[in-house]
C-alpha cells in the first residue's frame, strides 16, 4: 500500500507485498480436458491476468469443468474512490430497541417480511425474522416490541401489500436470492411501484430489500428506503428501523408541519 496525492493506491497481494498476484474461479461450458485448460488461461489472459496459470480444473459432470487460475494483474485500486453505504445509526441491544419503540411509538412496531416472486429461498429472511436469527444475534421475533408476520416464500407483490394494510405495518422486509436474469432487481422494483401506488407518501411502511446480490448503493434506483447485504445481522435491522421509524420519520413530520 502507498499513499499519493491522489488517494490510497493499493495492488493485490499474494506471495510478497505488491506483487499483484489474485486467484480467479469460475466454471466454462465443456468437458474437462487440455484444450478446456488452454481455454480457462485464454480467458484469464483476456480479463487482464498475465501469467495466468490454472492451477485447479474439475468436471463438473459430463458438459462443464470448474476452474481456479492464479495470475498476476496490473490493476490498481484507489481507496479514496471507493464507494460504499456507511451505516449512518448507532447499533442497539435488544433491552435499547424495545426501550426506543415503547418510549418513541407507545405501540408495537409492526414489520411484514417474505421472499416475493418465484423466490423459495427463506434462509435470508429466515435469519432476520426468526428468533433463532444469525451470528449469534436473535431474530426481530425475539424483541418484545416488534410484531413480526414471516410470510415465507414466493409471496406475490399483491399479497405482500395487502398484508401490510391488513396488518398496518410500519416497515416491509423482503429478502431476494434469485438472481437469473436480475430478477431480484425486477421483483424489488414491482414491489416499490406497488407500495407508492397504493399507500399516501407520508404513510407508506419503510421498505427494506435484502440479499447476497444486491448493490448496497442501488436503494434510489430500486425505490427503497434501504439495502442490506450479505452479513447483515438481525441486530443491525433491528436498529436501523428504530433510528428511521422512531427517530428520524416523526422529526421530518413535526418540520414539515411547522
């Protein structure tokens, strides 16, 4: 790593500091063999490694060989252009957000949560919403002041919304693990539609999408008010719907009032 004017610059590391070494995996569509070997370096050379040596190939059934190249590449990184979600809210304990949400909501604070479209998988919202939850936290069902309903898998947009008023949910999670053909992308998109369609802007829930492909940065152009990504603790979730149902959305409307 070396400091400039420009930023932080930093270059791969791999045997010794800065020699820019990386190892690559990825699977191609043919049988195992030295022309497919030839092909993975071929590849490798082409996405900028050189010399890129494969170190790793394994059929993967009669049609596909998975391979693992390690190379060296010229590219460098400026940390200083790097752009990422901070997390902008202090993190609670359980004994805080109950605390929060009775003192600030005087009421339970309602969340309605599933996977929507095609998606069956309820491992992501899983962890969240259930009481066994993830990493050691527990699930939002472990907060005495959160009502939780865990809809499960392959909720349509429709059902999700009707819930939600049926419920009056403050905040909507929704977790999104397909991905062939960006259909996370498109299946968050319907949702947000559906919700501004059907709600006033000042009574619409918070939307919260979650999943291991989505872009952190991307809540604008999806039409929710947050992304969380792979790692996120039930913890985190908790706080930051305390911080934005019970801090900052009643501060905004006692401005907008006066």
């Amino acid at each position: 790593m070396s400091t400039t004017n420009e930023g932080t610059i930093l270059r791969p590391y791999g045997d010794t500091t800065g020699d820019g070494m990386v190892q690559l995996s990825f699977t191609l569509p043919m049988p195992h063999s030295k022309v497919a070997e030839g092909a993975a370096a071929q590849l490798a050379n082409k996405m900028g490694m050189d010399p890129a040596m494969v170190v790793h190939a394994k059929p993967m059934g009669p049609d596909f060989t998975f391979f693992v190249v390690y190379g060296r590449v010229n590219h460098l990184v400026d940390v200083s252009k790097v752009q990422v979600v901070e997390r902008d809210y202090p993190l609670l304990s359980p004994k805080e957000v109950n605390l929060a949400i009775r003192k600030g909501l005087r009421r339970r604070l309602v969340v309605v949560g599933g996977c929507i479209g095609t998606d069956a998988h309820t491992v992501g919202i899983d962890a969240i919403l259930n009481i066994k939850g993830f990493a050691g936290e527990k699930g939002l069902e472990y907060y005495r002041e959160i009502k939780v309903v865990n809809l499960g898998a392959q909720v349509s947009v429709p059902q999700l919304v009707a819930r939600a008023r049926e419920e009056k949910a403050d905040a909507i999670l929704v977790s999104q693990v397909v991905t062939q053909r960006d259909a996370h992308i498109l299946n968050t998109k319907e949702m947000s539609a559906a919700f501004r369609e059907s709600y006033p802007a000042e009574r619409r829930p918070l939307m919260i999408v979650g999943g291991p492909r989505f872009d952190e940065t991307m809540s604008a152009e999806l039409g929710v008010d947050r992304v969380f990504v792979r790692g996120t603790t039930p913890g985190e979730v908790a706080s930051y719907l305390v911080e934005e149902l019970v801090n900052r959305r009643p501060q905004k409307a006692k401005a907008k009032a006066s």
